[in-house]
C-alpha cells in the first residue's frame, strides 16, 4: 500500500513523495485520536480527496500539503467548517490558493478557523473595505451584544480585525491593491479599532463613576496618539500599536459626576488601563493588538496618561532629542476631536523649534548607533532590512533630522507623518541634494516591500547581502554626506 501510495503522489506532482504520505499519515492519527464522530468522519473521507486534488493543481503541492493539514487539524472536530469546505469548491480553492501563498495567512486561519468564512464570498475577500465602511462593519457586528456584556464585545471586536486583515492580505497577496496602500487599510482597521475600544471603555466608566465635565465640549476629554508605524500610516500584519494616552483635566483632584465618582487622574488613567486590557487580553479569538507604551513622556515609569499641558511642558522642557524625532511621526487616531487640535497645536510649536544644525547631528547619529548596537540581526550573508547599514531605520532617521532640522524655516515639513510625503516635502524646498530624496523614496519602498514579503512568508526580515545592493548603496552614501562628521 505504501509503495502504491508513494508512486500516485509522485505520479500527482509531489517533489518529496514521502514527506507527503508521512503529513498524511501523522494527519490521520491525529484524527484518530481526536475520536471523530460518523457524520464527521463522513465528512472527512469526503473532503479528503477533493483537497488533495485541489493541491496537486497547485503550483508547488509539497509546501501547501502540511500547512492545510494543521488547518483541518484545527477544524476537524467542527464540522460546520468541514461542511463548508465540502460544499464550497470556490472556498476550498481560495484556502488553497492563498495557505499557498502566504505562511502568515495560513498561521492566522489555523489559530482562528472563523476567518474560513471570509472565503465564501471572493468580491468582499478581495476587497478590503475603507474607513467609513470598516465602521459600518463594525457597527453592525457590535449591535447585537448586550451593552454590558464586555468578553463578547472584546470576541467580536477580534474577529472584525482579523476577518478584514484576512482581506488585506488576500488583495495583497494576489495583486488586488499595490504594495504602498497595503498600510493604509491596515492603519484604518487599526483606527477604526481604537476607537470604538475608546468608545466602549468609557461608556463602562461612565455608566459607573459618571462623566469629567472638563468643559472643552461634548467629547471625552480624551485622545490617542498614535507613533511609530501607526502614526506614519505604516503598519504592517504584525505591527504593534505605539501610543500615548492624553486628557483635558486641569484639575486633577476634580471629581466626575457620577454614583460612585472618582478624581479625574484616576478616571483617565482606569479609561487608559481599560483600552490597554481590551487590547491586549487573550481571549478565545486571540490578542487585538500587542501595545507599546514607552514613547510616553518618562517612558515606562512615566504615568500612563497624562495631562494635554503636562505633556506640552514635558516636549518643551525635559524631552531628548529622539522624543521629539518620535514626535515627527506622531498623530491623533482617536478621541476627543478638540483634543486632536489641541495636540497638533503642540506638536508644530515643538518641531518647529529653531535648532543647533550640529548639536542636532551628533545626538541623532549617536541614537542611530545605539539602536544599530542593540537591535541590527545583520550577519555574513544576510541583511536586517530593518536595522542594517543602509537600511528602512536609516532612511527613517534622515526624514527625521531633516524635518526638525528645516522645520523652523519651512513650517508645512510638520504637516505629514509618512516618510514618502515628508521626503516629497523635503525634495520641494530643495533641502538634499539632487535627486536624492527620490532615491531615498524609492530605495524606501523597495525596502518595504521586502520586509513586507518577509511577514507574510512568516520568515526573519533578512535578505540577503546581495539584494537590494544599489538602494542600500545610495542610503549609506547620503547618511554619510548628511550626518557624518
């Protein structure tokens, strides 16, 4: 039998016949020991042959074979799904297509087997929705759990982010939407996300401690400002979010109005705790978001939200040099409306500052090679995309000197987050030299779109030494010309 086995899964395409039939086997004890029922079994012996048919008319059946086995691994007691599968061919042939693909979607459907419904409907996989739709979306989804029912609104909250990153990267993957928008509607998701998690934590305090009557309007009081890769419109599939949390209150030692009030300190600070816990518990349907809170002012021993003056006094007087770099990229993606004003106010005063051209140079080159120290996975014949000689954190940090560099003279430097239009700005004041910030604009997205076909191949984001030669070439060359000495 086995000899007859392995001559068909060779005869069917497979370059490793026998690493074949041994998934296959080690497959069918698992079953086994899961202890399937008739009907599931039933369903199981129909369904095989249609996958492996489904496979061996792929493009390379060795590596998909093992990674859609530990998907039905992850099913076969849910016959729902098998049902699905079954029932559906063009649903069977998209799992296949894009578990094919991507060993990052294929780990998501696996660890979140829900997401196989998003492949029913192939119109809306391939088309990931925008902001105003993601909201509707959302909405809709959170419209029929009990207002106070916080576990069920945390499972659906989930399962909307994950179903429409599912979609992302389907588009992505199969050449739907360009590499460049790819964070755009994954920093919607995100928006949209924080958001309403702001939304429901602070309904759940108000319904308890009543509301801070800060008097700035009807919002909140409250605002989160997104950095890094979320506040540049940036983020990847495995992006954290960084942030901080800011408020209105003046008074700290005010109370809210509510049955069992609290001082407004402690009110924000619990509404902080709350969206961090609603982001980052484990739940049935996984983790929301990993969070990164140590760009706040006093990093990780610093309070976790802050007053809007406090963190104006703290940019003004005791921030370093890379606090404000971290500024460059900063912005509000949720909250009180008048407070995302209030904070831009902040931030241009800030980098707008006039600044020593070679004070700026040294303490940004000395923070560059602390990071490069501590973070650079480089070895022989292999690059670290992200923080190599010539690398994405390179180019990152020259839009950031430049900004605060020139930003006192050419003030509409501070209007952007992203490094594409800030180095767009940059090239129009003719502040580098040549075509350079086309160079760097273009070796940038290169870069990106490298490290970004890393994740989805869910490998370490390393190339290597002899690609993306010349990109790598040029960004040494102008950090050389431009920060050192």
């Amino acid at each position: 039998v086995g000899e007859h086995a392995l001559g068909q899964l060779d005869e069917a395409g497979f370059r490793a016949p026998a690493e074949a039939l041994a998934h296959l086997h080690q497959f069918r004890q698992t079953v086994e020991r899961r202890g399937l029922g008739v009907r599931g079994r039933e369903r199981l012996d129909e369904l095989m042959p249609r996958l492996l048919q489904a496979v061996v008319a792929y493009a390379a059946p060795d590596s998909v074979l093992p990674r859609l086995l530990k998907i039905l691994e992850a099913i076969v007691r849910r016959t729902a799904y098998l049902a699905l599968l079954l029932e559906n061919s063009g649903a069977l042939g998209q799992l296949v297509r894009l578990v094919g693909i991507s060993p990052w979607v294929s780990a998501q459907i696996e660890r979140h087997p829900l997401l196989l419904d998003e492949l029913l409907d192939t119109r809306r996989l391939y088309t990931p929705l925008r902001h105003s739709d993601l909201e509707a979306e959302l909405k809709s989804l959170l419209g029929g759990v009990d207002a106070q029912d916080l576990e069920q609104q945390m499972e659906r909250l989930r399962q909307f982010s994950q179903s429409n990153m599912l979609r992302v990267a389907a588009a992505d993957l199969t050449g739907a939407i360009p590499l460049m928008v790819v964070s755009d509607y994954l920093t919607d998701i995100a928006e949209v996300t924080l958001d309403r998690v702001l939304n429901l934590a602070w309904l759940h305090l108000c319904a308890r401690h009543g509301r801070p009557v800060h008097g700035i309007g009807d919002g909140p009081g409250f605002v989160v400002i997104g950095y890094g890769k979320l506040g540049g419109i940036e983020l990847g599939y495995r992006s954290d979010l960084d942030l901080v949390f800011l408020h209105a209150g003046e008074r700290a030692t005010a109370m809210t109005d509510g049955p069992h009030p609290l001082a407004w300190d402690l009110f924000f600070n619990r509404l902080g705790q709350r969206m961090i816990h609603m982001l980052t518990a484990q739940t049935p349907a996984g983790v929301l978001y990993q969070v990164d809170m140590r760009l706040r002012p006093d990093g990780a021993k610093g309070l976790l939200v802050r007053s809007l003056s406090s963190f104006a006094e703290y940019q003004a007087k005791d921030a370093w040099t890379w606090e404000h770099q971290a500024l460059v990229r900063a912005r509000p993606v949720a909250g009180d409306p008048e407070m995302a004003r209030r904070f831009e106010v902040v931030r241009r005063e800030i980098l707008r500052r006039p600044r020593d051209a070679a004070t700026l140079r040294g303490e940004v080159r000395s923070m560059r090679g602390r990071m490069r120290e501590q973070s650079d996975k480089s070895r022989p014949g292999h690059f670290d995309l992200k923080q190599g000689v010539g690398g994405i954190a390179d180019i990152e940090f020259m839009v950031q000197y430049l900004t605060l560099r020139w930003a006192s003279e050419h003030p509409d430097l501070v209007r952007w987050t992203d490094n594409i239009r800030l180095l767009e700005t940059l090239a129009r004041h003719d502040l580098l030299p040549g075509a350079s910030a086309t160079a760097l604009a273009d070796a940038y997205r290169a870069l990106r779109a490298a490290y970004h076909r890393c994740v989805l191949l869910d490998a370490p984001t390393l190339i290597g030494d002899d690609v993306l030669v010349a990109e790598r070439t040029q960004v040494r060359a102008l950090w050389e010309r431009l920060l050192e000495d």
